[in-house]
C-alpha cells in the first residue's frame, strides 16, 4: 500500500470555516512552548535593570517572532512539503547538523525543562519530595500526556496553561501598579548605556527555540493543508503572539515595579523567579505570592509538553527523510517509533544530569549550538521562501524578507557573542 505523502495531503479540497476565531490554536502552542521560565526572568531582569525603557524591546521580539513562525507555517502550507524537507533541499549538510543538534539540545533541555517545572513546586511544598524528584515528575508527566494523546489533546492542555499563565502574571502586574506613562514612553526606541547586548538578547530570546521550527507540524496535525489555509495560519499567528506580547509586557512591569523601584537584584537561572515569589509574599502575602508560582509552574510545564510534542515531530520526519523508503505520513507521526523514541530521549537520559549541579561541557555545547539555530531557522526560511520552491503568490514580500534577514543577523550577532562568552 503507498504511502501517503504531505505534498497529497494537501490537495484535499479542505475549506476555513467562516468562524475562524474558534480554530486558533497552533499559534497558542508554540508561542506557550517558546516562552518559558528562563524568558520569564530575563524579562524581569530588563525591568529590574532599565525599568521600563525597555518595553520597545519585548515587543519588537514578538514581531520577529510572528515572522518567523508565519513564515514556517507558509512554508508548510504553501508548498505540501515540511521545513526539515526544505532544509534537505539546500545541501546534506542540513541532515548532518540537525542531527548533532538535536540529539545535543534534547539531552540537555530535558534536564534543564524538569528542574525549572519543579522549582515552583518545591516551593509551594517545601516540606514535600525533593527537587530532583519533582524534575521526575514533571518530566513523567511529560512524557505520559504526549505518549497517550495525540495533537487535539495536546494542544487543549497547552490552552489551559496558556489560560493560567496569562490571567496569573497579568493579574500580578495589574496588583503590582503599572507606570502607565512610562509604559507608553517605553514604545519609543532607547538603549540606555551598555545596554546594546543585553538588549539584542532580549529581542531574540523570548520565545525564540527549535520549538519555531515545528509550527508547521502543527498547523498540519490541526488539520490545515494547503494555501486556502494561509490567512487562518496568519490569524492564529497573529493572535497568539499578541497574547504573549501582553503576558511578557506584564512580566516586566512586575520586574519595573517590585524590583527596579526597591534596587532588588534577582539571582541567575530560573531561579530568579522564586526570588519574584519571596518578593512579592513580603508585599501583598502568601496568596499573591503562591498564585504567582502557579503561573511560573504554567509556564515551565507548558514547554515541557509543547518541546515533548513539537520536536518529536520534527525528529520524525527527520528520521524519515534519512531513509526516503520510510517516509512517515502526517497522521502517523504521533504513533510511530521514532516519535516516540525521541520522547524517551527527552526524558530517561535527561534525569541523570538532574544529580549534576553544573554539567558544565553539555551546558557549553547546548548553548552554542543553541545561538546556531535561530540564524540558520530564520537565513534558511529568507533563502526558501524566495525561489522557485514556492509558487510567486506566497513568496516572501517586502516586510517578510526585512523581518527574516534582519532577525538573521541579529541572531548571528548573538551567536558570535555567545561564543565569544566561552571560557576558552
């Protein structure tokens, strides 16, 4: 029996319903999956440091993200085929440094995506398991919500702490008491001194992972193929990166408000935030202080499921590729062994380093080529989505190919500071 293809999965005369605002959803995925606790901090940082002149910065991430992941999705889309096969179609190089990449990566962010959803626990239960057992956990129930569901469920779960997260660190912001004329001053453009690096890192690092890269498996196990399906991929884009840019925004005038105005320095890593939580238990009690680790445990676990499910995707197809007679189709992705390998990769090896307090050569490694693969995601999607590949109609525009080359040097900006970080 042939296998059935993405590229024929597409030609299914499917059509977008008129109520279109009911299907949004892939968009809610990835940008939840690519906004964890670490971004969480950093953008606290940026109020804690500069207050609110920063504001500009959060935002213009957004859009760099919006353009990212629209020009995914229009890729999958317009086109029939995945990312991964586009990535092929430039050179077998591609296969070679995917492969490094995301063995590497997964190793470690599966111990760093387990420690970070156990660190709010732990606080909120001080007197319960341990951290290490909380990362197990967590990392369990991971592995048992994408193991057992497919996308449809996934993706409800992932609206849930969408929910949580939103109405959470909003409501702590509005608590809290935004500068409203600050914030509006915020829009405007200005780098206060040394602040050039920091700031580049914050407009390319919140929300910015592989997890990019798997919104078009998204958008294909929601249903959507073919080009009809662009302008409600670019409404669901759209509207979820909106709601981050809202949920980030209250991030930092948590950040501007309870630690630039009282000179509060937060400690490093996620665990930044628990500082956040103590702070803001001295301030308004207990009860703010707990609903603002439900959110920050929202947050962390929500990238567990979303990096559990999405790269497993893209490890898939991956694997199908390598051997071109065992093409994976799209509705047995989630099923297949490969899919569910990965899954086992992302979660047993990982718990090993949950004993290690700096597995520092793994940290070094994921971190280099963590910096290669945003400009690689977004150069590779400019060169794709201006050739032939794709039919005239839905080839990248003015504003799109602006967004994709600059974001692709800023990202290879930080990637060469990054390595130039390194202790060498």
């Amino acid at each position: 029996m042939p296998l059935v293809t993405e590229a024929q999965e597409v030609t299914e005369p499917t059509e977008p319903p008129k109520a279109r605002w009911r299907l949004i959803g892939p968009g809610l995925v990835v940008a939840a999956t690519g906004v964890g606790a670490g971004d969480l901090v950093a953008t606290a940082v940026a109020g804690e440091r500069y207050g609110y002149t920063l504001v500009w910065a959060a935002v213009l991430g957004c859009l760099i993200k919006i353009s990212l992941a629209e020009a995914t999705g229009r890729w999958h889309l317009a086109t029939g085929t995945t990312i991964f096969e586009g990535w092929r179609s430039l050179g077998r190089w591609t296969v070679g440094y995917f492969a490094v990449y995301v063995t590497v990566w997964g190793f470690v962010y599966g111990a760093t995506a387990m420690s970070a959803s156990a660190m709010p626990l732990v606080a909120l239960w001080p007197d319960g398991p341990s951290l290490r057992t909380w990362g197990i956990v967590t990392g369990l129930l991971g592995l048992v919500c994408v193991w057992f569901n497919r996308y449809a469920v996934v993706e409800k779960l992932m609206m849930g702490f969408v929910g949580v997260m939103f109405l959470v660190v909003v409501g702590v912001a509005i608590r809290v008491g935004p500068d409203t004329a600050a914030l509006g001053a915020g829009l405007l453009p200005v780098l206060p001194d040394g602040s050039v690096l920091y700031t580049l890192g914050l407009i390319g690092g919140v929300g910015g992972t592989i997890t990019l890269a798997a919104y078009g498996y998204w958008v294909t196990a929601k249903g959507w193929a073919g080009p009809r399906w662009i302008p409600m991929m670019r409404l669901d884009n759209r509207t979820a990166y909106a709601t981050t840019g809202i949920f980030v925004i209250a991030m930092l005038v948590i950040g501007a408000e309870l630690l630039n105005s009282a000179e509060i320095a937060l400690a490093s890593g996620d665990r930044g935030l628990l500082d956040v939580g103590d702070i803001l238990e001295d301030r308004f009690g207990a009860a703010t202080a707990n609903l603002f680790l439900v959110g920050f445990f929202a947050a962390s676990f929500s990238s567990v499921i979303g990096v559990w499910h999405g790269v497993s995707l893209l490890f898939t197809d991956f694997v199908g590729h390598v051997r071109p007679d065992r093409v994976i189709p799209p509705e047995d992705r989630e099923r297949s062994w490969p899919f569910r390998a990965y899954l086992l990769w992302l979660t047993f090896p990982p718990m090993g380093l949950l004993w290690l307090d700096e597995p520092i050569g793994l940290i070094l490694t994921y971190g280099v080529l963590g910096a290669f693969f945003m400009p690689f995601l977004a150069l590779t999607l400019f060169w794709l989505l201006n050739t032939s590949r794709v039919t005239t109609q839905w080839r990248n525009g003015p504003v799109s190919n602006l967004m994709l080359l600059g974001s692709g040097v800023l990202f290879l900006v930080l990637c060469v500071q990054q390595i130039r970080d390194l202790p060498w």
